[in-house]
C-alpha cells in the first residue's frame, strides 16, 4: 500500500506533495491503539507542518518515535503534566480524538458510552478554551453520541460552529469500498450514510456505476459493513479494536480537511450536525459534505434515486440516532 519513496498513498489517493499550508494538528489519545498509528500516517503527510500529541502517559515516547520519520513536519508528545495539554491545542488547525476505552468482545459501542463520554466531555471543554476555531474530528466512540456532547460542551462556551465538528465516520465508507472491491476486482468508493453503530450504518450501492447484486448478496454485504467492527474485535479475540484501519480511515479524512483548507474542492462523507431530518426531530446525521477552508461548506442532501431498501434503511436509523443524539445531550446537560 505504502510507497517506499517520494508520496505517501492512502488508498488511491496521494498526499500532495506541492506548496503546504502552515498546519498543526493535534491528536489527543496518541499513545493508544488508533493514535499512534494514526499519528504515523498523519507524520507521513507533507501537508502537516506539525503534531501535537497528547495522552496520559506515554506520548513523549510516542512522540519521540514518530518523530525520526523523515518528514519536515515537528513532533511534540505531552502528557497532562505541566498544562500539556493546553499546549498540545494551542495553534491547532485540526484535532482529531481517537481517546477512550476500545471495545472488547461483546460489546457494543454504546458499552462505551459512561467512560468515553466523559473523556470527550473533558477534551472537548480543553478545546473550546484553547483553540475554538479549530477543526474537531471526534473518533471516539459512541460517535453518534459523542458528537452531540461535543457540540454542547461548545455550546456553552459560546463559540459552537457547526461547520467545525466532524463525527469520523470514513472507517464504514472504506470497509465498504474494500468489501465491493473483493467483489468487483476494482477499486472505488461506497458511500455510506446514517450514523457510526450497528444499523445506523447505511451502505449505499445503490450508487456504485454498474454493481448488480442479488438481493442475498446486497443483505450480506450491508450486514458486514454495519457489524465490520464486530467481525475485527472477534478476530482479534479479545487483544482490541479495529484500531489501524481506523487510523487509516482518520488521517484520511484528515487530510481531505487539510486539502480543503489549501483551496481543493472536497467531498467527504462526514457525520454533522444537518437539517435533512428536521422534521423528524434529529439533528446529526452522516452524509455527503462539500469541505472548504471553514469545515463544512455545504451539506448535501442524500441522492435522489437511492433504492427503496436504502430508503428503508434510513428510516429504521433515523429512531436509533435520536435516542444516541438525546443521550449525549442529556449527558452534558447533567454534567
């Protein structure tokens, strides 16, 4: 996947190689499972000028690690001694959030909600003090929880933008893709929309040029995308999560902000805050985005001709996301 000389590939895609912007990024939970592989690839990318690491322990070894790559970008690691992580934020551009718990066999994402809530709370408030006009990119995990809790811990800063915090949801988009492209012997994009759990996770094939796929095959398909995070922690029985196609998933997305900012037009799939649904009484939801230079440029609505099984799809998401988005909210409303 990786070439060993001049660019860094993600997919097939290349880091651009031209004129970079002065870009620091910070990754707070860089000694865990998805940040330090995240924060390799984010080294790797020319656009980057320089990283900020934070965790609670390890990240000056981490730090120190990623740092011999050779790239022209500069690596801090800190840790919460001595304000580090007010100087992790501070000057940052992007910051992304792969901190908390991971998952473990038999659970589900919503398992994780009382201890990463708290954590994204806290990051979140270190954020709106520190560097407000920077763009969140939330990993963290219930996404369709720790969303909401960001936008309302900004909120009550009174510096919210919704243009600037991002649920990553890139990891469904790519399993997608991969899991078409075993089929198909090519390489494209799935778009997937809805939410970052379980059935709120909506493969779209319907908008794939030329895939034809039986009805079993597409019930399959969108089971194994929806449960791909399930299928990873099994297999790594019990020793962790889908961590580095995570990581892959986030600097790439990472990367579509850092094009946009430097004047690209980019369309991501991203989970935001949106009226699509307003009328159903829900306010977040994973979808086509225009990027620009301030986050989110534009939200697209959802393609007209999607199929009916897909439409289906969405509205059995649609109750399962409210009660995601209601818990989150209710969580910094009461904290």
């Amino acid at each position: 996947m990786f070439a060993t000389r001049n660019a860094v590939k993600l997919g097939a895609r290349s880091f651009s190689t031209g004129a970079t912007l002065q870009s620091k990024v910070a990754v707070l939970g860089a000694a865990g499972g998805i940040g330090q592989p995240l924060s390799l690839l984010l080294k790797a990318n020319p656009r980057v000028t320089e990283l900020g690491l934070y965790d609670i322990h390890n990240t000056p070894g981490v730090a120190a690690d990623v740092g011999h790559i050779n790239t022209l970008s500069t690596v801090t690691g800190y840790t919460a001694k001595d304000d580090g992580l007010k100087k992790a934020l501070t000057g940052a551009e992007l910051v992304v959030i792969p901190a908390g718990v991971p998952r473990k066999p038999g659970m589900t994402r919503d398992d994780l909600f009382n201890t990463n809530a708290g954590i994204v709370r806290d990051l979140a408030k270190a954020c709106a003090e520190t560097c407000p006009e920077a763009k969140l990119l939330i990993i963290s995990n219930p996404v369709n929880s720790t969303v909401p809790i960001a936008t309302e811990v900004f909120k009550k800063a009174n510096v919210y933008d919704a243009k600037r915090i991002f649920g990553v949801t890139s990891l469904d988009l790519v399993r997608a893709s991969r899991f078409v492209g075993e089929k198909t012997g090519s390489v494209g994009e799935v778009p997937v929309v809805g939410g970052h759990a379980g059935v709120t996770i909506i493969p779209l094939f319907s908008q794939v040029p030329g895939l034809q796929l039986s009805d079993a095959e597409r019930d399959a398909l969108t089971h194994r995308v929806q449960f791909g995070g399930d299928e990873v922690v099994k297999a790594k029985d019990g020793a962790g999560s889908a961590t580095l196609s995570m990581a892959y998933a986030g600097a790439r997305f990472a990367d579509s902000l850092l094009r946009a900012a430097a004047g690209e037009d980019v369309l991501e799939w991203a989970f935001v805050r949106t009226d699509l649904f307003k009328k159903e009484g829900l306010e977040f939801f994973s979808t086509y985005v225009k990027l620009d230079k301030n986050g989110v440029k534009e939200v697209l609505p959802l393609p007209s001709n999607i199929s009916a099984y897909e439409q289906e799809l969405v509205q059995k998401a649609i109750p399962e996301l409210k009660k995601s988005e209601a818990k989150g909210v209710s969580f910094v409303a009461g904290n």
